[in-house]
C-alpha cells in the first residue's frame, strides 16, 4: 500500500496518514473571530493527517486582507475553540498558520490606516491586496509603500508570535506553523535582494538576514515547545516581488541547518513545484536540503496521488500537502486511497463570499457516479 496512507509520529503527535491539507486563507470569517462555518469547513477536511488552518494574524498590524482570522484576542481563541474541538471529534488534528504579512498589505486593513511594515520602506511592486476602497467597499488595490520597521519594534512583533503560540494552544490547537514563506514579513527580512538594511538584522550577512525568524521561532518554541512549532518556507519563492539574490541556496541551506538544531515539529516548504522548476535549485537542492536538516519535511504544491506517492516513497519528503484539492475534495484522502476522481474548486470562490464554494463540495458518492 502506498505510505500515503500510513501513520506517521510528528514528534510524539500521532497523524493518521501522511496528507497534510496545506494552509489556505479563504476570506470568510467575519470581524476575523472563527464561527461555525469555519468549523463546519475544517471537521468536513478533517480525514487529512494534518491540517494547517489558513493563515491567522498575530496581532492587528500582521493581517492583510480582509475577512482573515486572528489569533491575539480572547474572542477570536473562543471562536477558534469550536474549530479545534470539531476537527478533534472526527480523530483529525490541526496546526495554527501564525501570520504577519510585513508589506503586503493596504494601508486601509492597517491600525488607524498607517503604513504597513517591511525590513525597507521598498513597495511591492505589481503587487494587488485586498483592501478598503475610498467609499468603504472592499476590493482589490496595489500594496501600499511600507514603512521600515526599526530594530526596536522587533521584539514586538516575536513576541506577538509567542503569546500567539500560546493562544493557540490555549484554543485547542495540536501546534502551530510560524509562516515563513510566500513572500510576507519573515522572508522579505530573509531575501537578500530586498533586505539592505544595515544593522543586526539585514544586509549582505547571511546570519543577520535569518536573525528575525530565528528569534521568532525561539520565543514561539520557548512558548509551546519545540516539538509543537513548525515553520513554512518557501526557497526561490517570486511572488509579491521577491527578488533572486546572490547565494539563495546558501541562505536557505543555512537556515534549514539552524532549524535542525532547534528541533522543530517541522519544516514545509510551500512551493515543491517552483523549487523543481527553477535552474538554480531542483531536486537537487531538495536532497541538500534533507541533509542539511533531518527532521520531519513537508512539502507542498502541485502534488498529485503519484507524485505524492513517489515523493515519499524516495524519502524527499515525510508529509505532502495539498491545497487546492482540498477545496472542492473535503474528502480528498478516501478519494486518493479508492483512486476516485477529484472535483476540480471554482477559484472565484476561493476568497470571500459564502459557504457557496466553501462548505458546500460533496464527498464523493459512488452509487451516482455513471457506471
Ligand atoms: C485559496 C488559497 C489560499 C492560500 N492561503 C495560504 C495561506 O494562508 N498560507 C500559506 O502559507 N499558503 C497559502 N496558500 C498556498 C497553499 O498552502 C499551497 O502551498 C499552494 O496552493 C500549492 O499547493 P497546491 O498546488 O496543492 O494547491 C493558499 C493557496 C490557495 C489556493
């Protein structure tokens, strides 16, 4: 049997198969505090070995975009309860996404419509964000210029990651994942292209480009544990104008290295299929990147049953995530175990809008299937 549908020992937490439903933000929680929809959403998915919730905020200066949960108030860890406990009830377990967007964010979804935050005052060019339009309606508009943020406020901002940890916690989650990736606050401090600050935390200095999230990870792991604080990466990731920068590979091998030596639940990388794609990095890096750190690897993105299957069948990888299957396949891991077909999602629900395109995909029925 293929191991896809093998337990696995996530450091003493145990999943019951090695499909992790990857981290998706779907808009649709009002006033950011998780209610019965969501719980709803999660429990129908809960088959998978893990689920990663959509990314929630640590604080209100982390979110950038509209209708996205948070994790920093006493009504939003009330809200998230009932999602825990009706993931839990169907034998499932769940991660908290814990989340600052840094730069890419509308000054109009920021405290008091100030500018958003970055390692440099730089924009993210071409970039759109959800935001509020002048007469107050939401839509879509280009990421405002940031402010650099100073290496004073950085404390701060880890330590709304560690209470978020706690939060979390507290709210039923089984651990959380500290998003590293895609683009927002920890790998815009990360890039090289884009982080030319010149202090302890940027600049040409491999070691002071990965400070912030080491921190981070730190004050989260010293918060819950180690071994209940995962981290999502993202190496060679372009979205939201992330710049190629000189020794990309070194930058990512390193921290992979300075994570192992933390002992993390785990390591996901985002985005498999962009890694594969690119020159400089491929499968190649990949298999460096097992080497550099030997705890337990997810990845994510683009997976098929077959590639999922190959992949942890080499050893690449411990745990592969799905995302946009998990949309329309609330019951994605029968499917894959009985080879059934998979619905494809609508994308123009995969923001906003109701439980039309959110919890309303049926599980598979055999007996209406065509014969
Ligand atoms: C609607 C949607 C929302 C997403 N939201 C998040 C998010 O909140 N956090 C995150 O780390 N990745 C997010 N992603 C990326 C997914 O976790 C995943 O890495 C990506 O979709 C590739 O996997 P797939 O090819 O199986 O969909 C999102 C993707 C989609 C389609």
């Amino acid at each position: 049997m293929s191991k896809l549908f093998s337990p696995f020992d996530l450091r003493g937490l145990r999943l019951r198969n090695r499909i992790v439903m990857a981290p998706m933000t779907r808009s649709r929680v009002p006033g950011t505090v998780p209610d019965g929809r969501t719980a709803t959403y999660y429990a129908q998915r809960a088959g998978a070995g893990l689920i990663v919730s959509e990314g929630a905020q640590v604080s209100e200066q982390a979110r950038g975009y509209l209708f996205t949960p948070g994790l920093h108030s006493r009504a939003q860890v009330e809200g998230w309860k009932a999602v825990t406990s009706a993931v839990h009830g169907q034998g499932g377990a769940i991660f908290a996404q814990l989340w600052h967007v840094g730069r890419v964010a509308h000054c109009s979804v920021q405290p008091g419509d100030r500018a958003p935050v970055a390692p440099v005052a730089k924009r993210a060019e071409g970039v759109q964000v959800f935001g509020y339009r002048e007469d107050g309606t939401p839509g879509q508009m280009p990421a405002s210029r940031p402010r650099a943020l100073a290496a004073g406020e950085l404390p701060r901002i880890t330590a709304d990651f560690a209470a978020a940890a706690r939060n979390a916690i507290e709210a039923g989650f089984d651990g959380v994942e500290i998003h590293g990736a895609n683009g927002y606050l920890f790998e815009q401090f990360i890039n090289g292209g884009l982080n030319t600050r010149d202090d302890a935390y940027g600049g040409s200095s491999v070691a002071n480009r990965l400070r912030f999230v080491l921190e981070t990870y730190e004050a989260g792991a010293a918060a819950i544990g180690p071994a209940r604080t995962g981290i999502r990466l993202s190496p060679f990731n372009r979205v939201f104008d992330m710049p190629a920068f000189e020794g990309e590979a070194d930058t990512w091998l390193a921290l992979a290295r300075e994570l192992a030596a933390r002992g993390p639940a785990y390591v996901h990388l985002s985005n498999r299929a962009a890694i594969l794609a690119e020159p400089a990095a491929g499968e190649g890096f990949l298999r460096s990147l097992r080497g550099a750190y030997a705890g337990p690897l997810v990845l994510a993105g683009g997976y098929t049953r077959d590639s999922a299957a190959a992949d942890l069948g080499s050893g690449l990888a411990d745990l592969v995530a799905f995302g946009r299957p998990f949309i329309a396949n609330p019951d994605l891991v029968e499917r894959l175990r009985q080879g059934w077909p998979l619905a494809e999602p609508d994308r123009r629900s995969f923001y906003g809008g109701n439980a039309a395109g959110y919890i309303d995909y049926p599980a598979y029925d055999e007996a209406a299937e065509p014969a």
